[in-house]
C-alpha cells in the first residue's frame, strides 16, 4: 500500500492505474477509522480494480467555533486499516497543499446546503462540495462511496456530480452501528458514559418514527413530538433539528404516505459531541 502526502505524486500514479485500464474507487474520510468507514472500502474495493482511501480533516467545513482543533485523529492505525482491508493508495495531504496561500475557489449547490445541517453549521456544505471536487480532480476515480449517515451530505454530492457533469459514479453504503444502534461516528469518541448510554435514544426514536409509520400515521408533526418527547427525556441531550423530508428532493413533508420515499434526519447534541442519524422510509 502506497502511503502519498503529495498531489505531484499521486496525479501521475493515478494515470497510469487509469491507462491501465483499472477501475479507481475512491473513499474520502477525516479519518479516525471505525467500522462504517471501513464498510463503504469493502463496497469500493468489490467494484474497482484499484481503492485509494483519502484522509484528510478538511478545515473548510469547519465553523470557527468548531470541533477543528480537538478532532481525533491516530493516523498508523488507519493506515494498519487500509491496508488490511486491501487498500492500494491512501492519501494525506497538508492544509497548505489543498488550500495554498490566496486560495479563492468555492463550489456550491444551491438551497440544499441552507437547511437542516446547514442552519447550525452554514459553510459545512461550501467546504464539503469544495474538498470533495478537489479531491475527485485529483484521484480521478470511476467510483466514490459515501455514508448514508451523512444523508444530506450524499444527496448535496450526487446533485454536484450531476450538475456539474462529473465523470464519476456515486454509491452511497449504509450506517454502520453500534449493537444498541447508535451509528458509528469518529465523534463518538468525545461522549461521557452517561451521554454515550443516553445517545442511544437517537435510534430508538427514529425505529419509534418508523413503527408510527406502518401503523398509519401520517402526520408529520405527531411523529416529530414523539420523537422530541423521547429525546428530550434525556437530559444529556440538546436537540438540534428533527425532519421528515422526500429522501431524494429534501423537501420538507408535513404529511407522510407509505408510497413516499421518507427521509427522518436528525442532529443532537450530547456534551461536546453533535451527532447524526437518519432512517429511510
Ligand atoms: P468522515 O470521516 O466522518 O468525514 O466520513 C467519511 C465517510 O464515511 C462519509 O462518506 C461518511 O458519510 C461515512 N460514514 C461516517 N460514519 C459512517 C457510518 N457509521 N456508516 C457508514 N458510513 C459512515
């Protein structure tokens, strides 16, 4: 497995796998490995010839008040990862070389990146959008997986691909999960014990969301009280926003049917940690 700090270096290695004729997939990650990371490489590494794994804690989707600076991190484990797993490239580069001094360029979707995650966190999604057409010009990759985790951050990059007529197909893998459903996340790693048990409300809620559902309810406000009222029943936890939208448009619903494509998104804080979790209806 080849270990690359340097785009100079890693530009001309990704042609010649292209000239080849291999199939490049490629998983873009902040790093700090855990199983959900390592299930969307398995996904790629089954369709492509080559898997080259970014890591990368991007600063432009962080907000000035943000977890930047405390992100974990622990580099030679991931790499043992990667490599177990059958990895051919990983590539790491420096601040300074994905945004040199005087770097001016921003990519950005409309509307999308303003609602849900984007309320509390308003240049995430510019920074995403940025990094990740950076990073597909310079690995050139035929596949890109992603986590259905991040819903909102999948749909914004499918919409990207698609407007702006990039040559590379987007899969999204499903959430990783801890056996009491709490979905894998590299900022787990900051939660309390009392908060890491009271974080497993995120699922339960959303399963409870689920039930309502198949027994008929259509209401999308009777299904949100209930779940604030579970969530809000624990007192580690700070809600940020729950929402029932189309899981391909993000259009906000107000009344669900069982023929509609749901998606129920949320964000809560617990401590220093601001979690995600979604379920698909
Ligand atoms: P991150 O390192 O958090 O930027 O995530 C890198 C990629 O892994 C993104 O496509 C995430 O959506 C995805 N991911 C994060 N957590 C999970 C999980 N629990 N299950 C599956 N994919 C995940």
């Amino acid at each position: 497995m080849k270990i690359i700090k340097e785009k100079s270096q890693l530009q001309p290695l990704m042609e010649q796998f292209r000239l080849d004729g291999k199939r490049i997939g490629f998983v873009p990650t902040m790093g700090y490995l855990h199983e959900g990371h390592l299930s969307l490489m398995r996904i790629a590494r089954e369709v492509c010839d080559v898997l080259v794994v970014s890591i990368f804690v991007n600063p432009a989707q962080f907000g000035p008040t943000e977890d930047l600076d405390a992100y974990p991190s622990d580099l030679q484990r991931d790499f043992d990862l990667i490599e177990a797993l059958g990895g051919d490239v990983v590539f790491t580069p420096s601040n300074a070389a994905m945004y040199p001094d005087g770097y001016k360029t921003w990519v950005t979707v409309d509307d999308l990146p303003h609602i849900m995650c984007g309320l509390s966190r308003p240049i995430h999604f510019r920074g995403v959008t940025t990094i990740v057409l950076k990073l597909f010009n310079i690995v050139k990759p035929h596949v890109a997986v992603f986590g259905q985790k991040d819903a909102q951050q999948a749909i914004i990059i499918r919409k990207m691909v698609t407007d702006l007529d990039i040559d590379v197909e987007i899969k999204v893998g499903p959430t990783g999960r801890e056996p009491d459903g709490l979905a894998l996340s590299s900022r787990n790693k900051y939660l309390t014990k009392i908060e890491r048990a009271d974080a497993s409300i995120l699922q339960q809620s959303l399963q409870q969301a689920r039930k309502m559902i198949e027994a008929g309810e259509t209401s999308s406000s009777v299904i949100l009280s209930e779940m604030r009222r579970m969530i809000q029943a624990k007192n580690t936890a700070e809600i940020d926003y729950i929402d029932i939208r189309h899981a391909e448009t993000l259009e906000e619903l107000t009344i669900v049917s069982p023929d509609q494509l749901i998606l129920i998104a949320l964000a809560v804080k617990f401590g220093k940690a601001r979690l995600l979790d979604n379920i698909l209806i």
